[in-house]
C-alpha cells in the first residue's frame, strides 16, 4: 500500500516566543509519528524557521539554529504561529515585520496549505490578512487586539479552537495541544490521536464537527467551567438520578442559565447531553457481552424499554439487541 507524503509543519518561532504554544504540539506531532511506526514513520515532518536564527523564549531558554522563513512552502504544508507574552503584543520590531511581510506570500488553502495559530499567533496571522472574513479565536486576554488587528475578522470567544476552512486557531498555551489532537486525529486516525492523548497524559477535547464522535468525547471544544462541571459529574456518574434542577446546583447557575448556556457552548440541551452519555455508556456494556437491560442498568436508564426509546429517538440504526449480535459475530 503506497503511504501518504508526509505533511510539512513549519512551525514559526519569533522572538520571546511562548515556548509552550509551539513544544506542545510539536510533541504530540512527534510522539504521532512513533505510534503511527512502520506503517506512516514520518507522517508529520516537522521544521523550525523563524525570522532570526536564535530566539528566546517566554521562560528564558534560548531556541538557536532556526531555518530562515522560506522562499516558498512544500505542496503540503501546514503553517503555525505561535503566540508571546510581550506587550504590547506585537510592536514594531523588525523580526515581527518581517514575519508578517513574509506571511503575505501565505496563502492558506492553496494547494493543502493549512494555517494553525496558537494563542496571539493570530494577530500576526489578522495583521498579514490572513483571517479577513474567517473566524478565529485567541487567547481570552488577546480577543480585543485580534478585532483591532483586522475588522474583518470573525472573532470568536470562549472556544477551544477554531477552524474555518484552511484556517485552525486555538486559544493558546495548552489548548495548541487539543487542536493538535484534533488535527492528528483527522490525518491519522481517532485510535492514534488517542494513544498520543494517552502517552501525555492530557484530555483530548474535540471540535463539534466530526463525524462519529463519542459523546463521551464530544461537546467539550468550549471553556466554559460550569458547563465542564456538568459534563464531568454526567461522564462519570450517569445512573445518577439526573434531573435539570440537579446539573444547575453541580453548576451553581439558576436552571434556565443552565439550559442558555448549554445550548451555547455545545449545541445541545442539558437533557440532550445526558442522554447521548447513557447511550454511549450502554452501548460500551453491550459491546463488551452483557444484555440489554443489564447495560440499560449500567448506563443509567430505567428499563430495557427506556433504552430502545432513547435509541431510536436519536435515529440509531438497529437495536441494542441488534449491537449484541453484531459484537458476537
């Protein structure tokens, strides 16, 4: 079987960059690329480029032998900038000018040219007119200087990451590495991206668009803390007897703040969620041998009547019983 080129990650390291935005990420690219093993070595291809060769980081360490920005990018080629902690966030310095001079040339979507910023990294990106008409997010303290750098630029708050088309931004620091997840799940499948999320010991947060997601992974691309408080006590508690007056005391919110900002920040209704969390958890007992009102019990439902309900309200092809059969064979 002829395996994919490798994708090109250039990852653009400024001066007083934001060591983590960038080593995060890189990391997960990396440890993707020992998963993947013989099948894919060198799915992600990762460079180092910058506008000087040497740059200090956020924390002091200095990063040195940096390529120089290039003349043209790979046909398959995935840009990421990433944020600083300076501010004014970006003044006048020359490497940032050139960085944005060089950024014109850009041109996400041409070819499999992707964009990814992490954290302020956007405003470089809204600076060189890279995000006019998209939507993008930023660090919660940068939403502001990403609106004033462009006009034009759908500003999106309180998300994880982003994408709009060509273009992925994330809110910065640790969330480069959701996005990362996110992106390697994409290129190399969810069971890879979740034995990278596993080798770092981090939670994998997915973006509200894919296809087949677990619900016990979907609905958290967001940041809001009540909300993750519901969804947290729901994941790991679902035969508790949950009722909307419940989640809003595990959220200290008024029931109806509950179901507005829900339906925000995911999508769905609280009831909805809790839901597709007891389907999933009865479908993982049925698939591992126990019958439907055991795995009805398990996940939190009434009956064995309540699940096929709960079932066919969502659309689910076949029965829980259908699903025992299937995993037998």
């Amino acid at each position: 079987m002829k395996q994919a080129p490798p994708i090109e990650v250039l990852f653009v390291v400024l001066p007083d960059t934001l060591m983590l935005d960038w080593a995060g990420p890189a990391e997960a690219f990396r440890i993707a690329n020992r998963v993947c093993g013989s099948n894919d070595p060198q799915r992600f291809a990762m460079r180092f480029v910058g506008p000087r060769a040497n740059a200090t980081s956020s924390v002091g360490a200095t990063v040195s032998e940096l390529e120089p920005l290039p003349a043209e990018l790979s046909p398959l080629c995935w840009v990421v900038l990433s944020g600083s902690p300076s501010q004014p966030m970006y003044a006048s310095r020359s490497a940032t000018k050139e960085t944005i001079e060089w950024l014109r040339r850009v041109r996400p979507g041409t070819t499999d040219t992707r964009l990814i910023t992490i954290c302020s990294g956007a405003i470089l990106a809204a600076k060189a007119g890279l995000l006019k008409d998209r939507c993008a997010t930023t660090h919660h303290q940068n939403l502001d200087e990403l609106g004033a750098a462009d006009a034009n630029c759908r500003v999106v708050a309180n998300r994880v990451f982003v994408n709009d088309g060509p273009v992925w931004s994330s809110a910065g620091v640790t969330t480069g590495i959701d996005l990362a997840l996110h992106l390697i799940a994409l290129e190399c499948g969810a069971a890879v991206a979740a034995k990278v999320a596993q080798t770092m010991v981090v939670p994998m947060r997915r973006g509200p668009n894919d296809p087949e997601l677990s619900p016990l992974l979907a609905y958290r691309n967001h940041m809001h803390a009540a909300v993750h408080r519901v969804q947290d006590a729901i994941s790991e508690n679902p035969t508790v007897d949950w009722t909307l007056p419940r989640m809003a005391q595990v959220a200290h919110t008024s029931e109806r703040h509950l179901a507005r900002l829900f339906n925000e920040q995911t999508g769905v209704t609280p009831l909805d969620y809790l839901r597709a969390i007891r389907l999933a958890t009865a479908e993982m007992f049925l698939r591992s041998g126990q019958n439907v009102t055991r795995a009805a019990e398990l996940a939190g439902f009434r009956s064995d009547t309540q699940l096929r309900r709960a079932w066919r309200a969502v659309g689910r092809n076949g029965s829980p019983s259908l699903l025992i059969d299937e995993t037998a064979h």
